[in-house]
C-alpha cells in the first residue's frame, strides 16, 4: 500500500473513529441518565425504608400498649367478679341477719339498756333482781349487736358497690383505650404496608433501570472494542507512514551527501579550494573506507 493509500486510509479510519466515538458517547449518555433515573428511585426507597422502620417503632409500641391494656382490663374483670363475689356473700349475711333483727330500732333497744343499767346502779335491788336485769341486758346487747352487724354489713355493701362501680369505670376506660390504640396501630400497619407497596413498586422500577443501564453499557461494549481496534489501525498505519517518511528523508540525504562528494571531489580534482563542510565530508569518506 502506497503512502498516499495509506494517508487515505487513516482519514477513513479516522471518520470511522469519529463517528464510533458519538455513536458511544451517546450510548453512555443514555447509560448515565438511566443510571441517574435508578440512583433517584434508590434514594426514594431508602428515605421509604427508613419511614417504614419508624412505622414499625410506632406500630409496635402501641400493640405493646394494647397488650398491657388488655392485662389491665383482665385483672380488672377478675376484681369485678371478686367484689361481686364478695357483694352475694354479703347479701347472704344480711338476709341472715335481716331474720333476726329485732323488731325495735337501735335506738329504742339503746335506751332501754341505758335505762337498767341506770337502775342497777340507783336503785337498791335484791341479787335476783339485779341477777334478771343483767341477764336482759345481755339479751339486749345481742339484739344490738345483731344491729350493728347490720349496720356494718349493710356499709360494706355501700363500700363494695362504690368499689365495683370504680372497678367497672376502670374496665371501661381500659377497653376504650385498648380500642383507640388498636384502631391507630391498625392505621399505622395500613400506612406501612402501604409504603413498603410503594418500596417494592420503587424497587421493581430501579431494578428495570438498573437492566436498561447494563443493557445500554452492553451495547457501548462492541463500540468501545471497535474504536480500540480502529485506534490501533490508525497508529500502525502512522507509525508505517512515519517510518516510510523516515526511510525517504535518509533516501534523499544520502542522495544530496552524495552529490555534495561528487562535488567536493571534482573542486579537489581541479585544483579549488573545499569548504570546510566539504572537506569533513571528504573525510568521514575517507575514514570510512579506511576502516
């Protein structure tokens, strides 16, 4: 191949190398803006993650709300049922009691022991009468004894039922709370597991990018290796055209070293004066064909 066929080949190859190289430029444009698209997504499901995760801390803090309130809201049930327990035991004492109550009030029953024993330290009494007015009084006593039983069981009763209210207020403050807390842990799981349907739609988007990234980066790989080839092309092409140049520019100095000897031998043979330049020259020449 002729050093112009060659110079004509280089501009082609050139072109060729031109074209190839927007051709790629353009692919890895292509691959960088579906690269840029699939790092976006990434960082919108990073910031989801992260949202769902305090989601999570939310939700299950408030199911451990819900599982302490319904602790709460069971041994409150269980007290319930005691003091109701305990409220029958009492009612059944008081119907006991009820059939022995004595027919006169406290009160009246009261005075009447006030009023013997008033006598037995007044009134000077025989041994059989003070011995008959004592043993009433322990009649009495007991009549009043089974009042104040009465009085006390009918004031536990009057507790009891203020304390069973107090527990049934209770219960119902812990079942409303427990379903408050319930309705928004299930609304916090509703938004998380809306978000982490978001994510994984996210997901399935950055992972089809992520494909047309490689896929793209795939097509610019034959370019890439074609340039290369071309490149190489180029260079040895040059590197034959230079060491072509080279060869003609020693061709061409040795032809004019040549002329100048011929010249510098025939001035010799005539007798006239030689340059400097031409007499080393001359004897490099000679020197050259001494050795």
């Amino acid at each position: 191949m002729s050093e112009s066929q060659k110079a004509q080949k280089i501009q082609e190859l050139t072109q060729k190398l031109s074209a190839s190289k927007e051709q790629r430029n353009k692919l890895n444009a292509e691959a960088r803006e579906w690269a840029e698209k699939r790092d976006r997504l990434n960082e919108q499901i990073k910031t989801l993650r992260a949202e769902i995760l305090e989601l999570k801390g939310e939700r299950d803090k408030l199911n451990e709300r819900v599982k302490e309130l319904k602790q709460q809201r069971e041994r409150t049930k269980t007290e319930i049922r005691e003091k109701i327990e305990e409220l029958r035991k009492v009612s059944q004492e008081i119907r006991a009691f009820s059939k022995k109550k004595p027919p006169r009030s406290f009160q009246t029953i009261q005075r009447e022991v006030e009023g013997i024993e008033w006598k037995i330290q007044t009134t000077p009494l025989s041994l059989q009468e003070e011995k008959e007015l004592v043993e009433r009084v322990k009649q009495l006593e007991t009549q009043l004894n089974i009042h104040r039983k009465l009085d006390q069981l009918n004031q536990k009763i009057l507790e009891s039922r203020a304390e069973l209210k107090a527990l049934e207020t209770n219960s119902k403050l812990y079942h409303e709370k427990l379903i408050e807390a319930a309705q928004e842990s299930q609304e916090i799981h509703k938004k998380m597991l809306e978000k982490i349907g978001e994510t994984k739609k996210l997901k399935t988007e950055a992972d089809n990018l992520h494909k047309l990234f490689l896929q793209t980066r795939e097509k610019a790989r034959p370019i890439q290796e074609e340039m290369s080839a071309i490149s190489n092309q180029i260079r040895q092409l040059r590197e034959e055209v230079r060491e072509e140049d080279e060869r003609e520019k020693k061709k061409k100095e040795e032809a004019l070293r040549e002329e100048l000897e011929r010249q510098a031998r025939e001035k010799l043979k005539r007798g006239e004066k030689l340059t400097w330049q031409e007499f080393q020259l001359l004897a490099e020449k000679g020197t050259a064909a001494q050795d």
